[in-house]
C-alpha cells in the first residue's frame, strides 16, 4: 500500500539559524560530481558542497546546491533528498534547509537545496515555482549517474510555500516545463513536507492573485494539492504546530488519502506557529522525526544521530 505520512507543524517562511555562516566558508574539497550539462561555481561553499545549474529561464539561470555525503563516489547509488525553501512564492532562499541537508548528507544521502523563480526576484506567479521545482526534481533523475543518486529513491521536500511545491511534484499534473524530457518523470518517491500549503482553495490564492500575471482562478486549481488526492500517492510526511490554522487542512488531506489507501500519519507540535521548525529544538525534534521516516522506508540506515538540545525535551504528537 503507497504511503502518505503527515507529521504536523506549522507554514514557513525565512530561515534564519546561524548555520547559514557556513554557507561563506571557503570549500577545500568541495563535491565530486559533474553534471555535463551543468556550470559550477563552489569556490566560496562548504566543503562537500556543490553548486550544479539545473535550468534556464526566461528570467536567468536556476541553480541546486548539492551536498555530498562521505565516501561519496559517482558509482553510488544513493537516495537523494531535493528541499524547496519557503517564503510565500515571493521571497525565500536556499539557506533555509542548510541544516537538515548538511545532516542527511552525513546520514548518507546526496541533499539537494533547489533555487527557484519568486515574485520579488523574478516578478513569478507560483505556477512558475511549480514549474521550476518539477524541473528540479527531473534533473536530479536525470542525472542520477552523475549524482551517485538511485533515480527511484528520490524524496520532495520544503517548508510552506517549498512544501506547496514538493506537494505538487507528487501530486499534480499540470506546469511541466515543454523543453525537457517528458520520459524523465519529476515525480518523486517520497515527500517531507514542512506545514505545506495543501489546500490553496481554503487559503483564497486565487482570489489573491495579483493583476496583470494570468487568470489566478484558472491556475489555482491545477496546482491546489487537495484537489489530487488519490490512490497511490508516494509517501509523505508533514508537520505543522497546533496554532497554525492550516493544521486542519492537512488532518483533513490525511484523511482523504488513507480513505484511497495511502499511508497517512499527522504528528503536532503544541502551542507551536508558523515556521517552528525552523527554530531548535523544533528543527532537531522534526529532523529525528524524518529521518525516522526515511528510514521506515528503507532510505537511511540505523539509529538517528540528532541530539535534542535542552532539557524537558518537547514531542511531537501523534494525530492518526
């Protein structure tokens, strides 16, 4: 039976935890791999991390930064993690997920930190980010040798606006980019999704939707998750805090998909708003909680190695 796990939390938005000095940090041995099709510029990255183009748009060049993890060899056949960072399609950068990639890189994957096209750099309308984020993910496949990366171990993942995307990899049909290989699906084979916007009806974007950028009530409703739910949607997890009011989207998507027979869970974190998992000691307790769930899946291997700072450890409950 396919999976849907939702551990609940809260929308996100920017990522402000001091690891994301080290993003400034000169890299001595950055990555191995080199995508052919790919320009690289990882002078000033951590070590064992690589930035890889993965698209051109009419408004400039996308870019992924691939974290590598040890003993990494492009012979791997590694499962992979691609993140999407919040900011409500309009703002939002690819710091916001540098923990947990650089924690699943050590666990053994290849973590992928993907940019793509928002309002307020871009002048894009979400249906863009939906676009961009499906390239993403079909990059990744179709560059698995490079990679080191098996193409049928590949996870979704992002928080609030990231999360409304890696939904839609999984999930919807429409906003495939026309100058890529269709062959080369950009579904995922997992998600991790960080209080995802899944209900975008109930969240009134389309009538939101700025003048002059397309008819909004015409492209809401091809990239609204709750509008696909099905059978054998891959599995999923998702987090959300109890004081963020889209909880109750996602206790009802989980319901919806365990009556198609898909594999849905819902954890909360009391009392906890909008973008929680960013801050410790959410981030570690959300971070322990997926790589529980990856390795439900066969992802990882053996213990978790987050440490929860702090005394009186909060937990995340179980909804279903």
């Amino acid at each position: 039976m396919k999976q849907c796990v939702f551990i609940s939390l809260v929308l996100t938005t920017a990522f402000t935890l001091t690891a994301t000095a080290q993003e400034k940090a000169k890299a001595k041995n950055a990555g191995k791999a080199k995508a052919k099709t790919a320009k690289s510029t990882d002078a000033s990255l951590p070590e064992g991390v690589k930035e890889l183009t993965y698209k051109q748009t009419p408004q400039g060049e996308l870019k992924l930064l691939v974290h590598y993890p040890p003993g990494w060899k492009a012979t791997d056949q590694r499962p992979a993690i691609v993140f999407f960072f919040g900011g409500g399609w309009k703002n939002g950068t690819t710091a916001q997920f540098l923990n947990q990639a650089t924690y699943l890189a050590t666990r053994g994957m290849v973590a992928v930190r993907a940019d793509y096209r928002v309002a307020s750099r871009q002048q894009t309308t979400p249906e863009s980010a939906v676009e961009d984020a499906k390239s993403a993910v079909r990059w990744v496949r179709a560059h698995a040798s490079e990679l080191g990366v098996d193409p049928q171990r590949i996870v979704a993942s992002g928080g609030s606006a990231g999360g409304h995307l890696a939904a839609c990899t999984g999930m919807t049909d429409a906003y495939e980019a026309r100058s890529e290989d269709a062959k080369v699906s950009s579904r995922p084979n997992a998600m991790v999704l960080f209080n995802p916007a899944l209900d975008l009806a109930a969240l009134e974007v389309a009538e939101k939707w700025p003048e002059g950028k397309g008819d909004g009530k015409a492209i809401v409703p091809q990239i609204d998750p709750a509008r696909f739910i099905k059978k054998d949607i891959v599995p999923t997890v998702v987090f959300f805090g109890t004081a963020d009011k889209m909880l109750d989207h996602a206790r009802a998507f989980a319901d919806k998909s365990k009556s198609a027979g898909n594999r849905c869970e819902v954890f909360s974190a009391a009392e906890q708003p909008h973008g929680f998992f960013n801050r410790s000691p959410w981030q570690e307790i959300t971070l322990r909680q997926t790589d529980a769930f990856l390795a439900s899946l066969g992802y990882l291997k053996g213990e978790p190695m987050v440490k929860i700072p702090g005394e009186g450890k909060p937990e995340l409950k179980r909804e279903k």
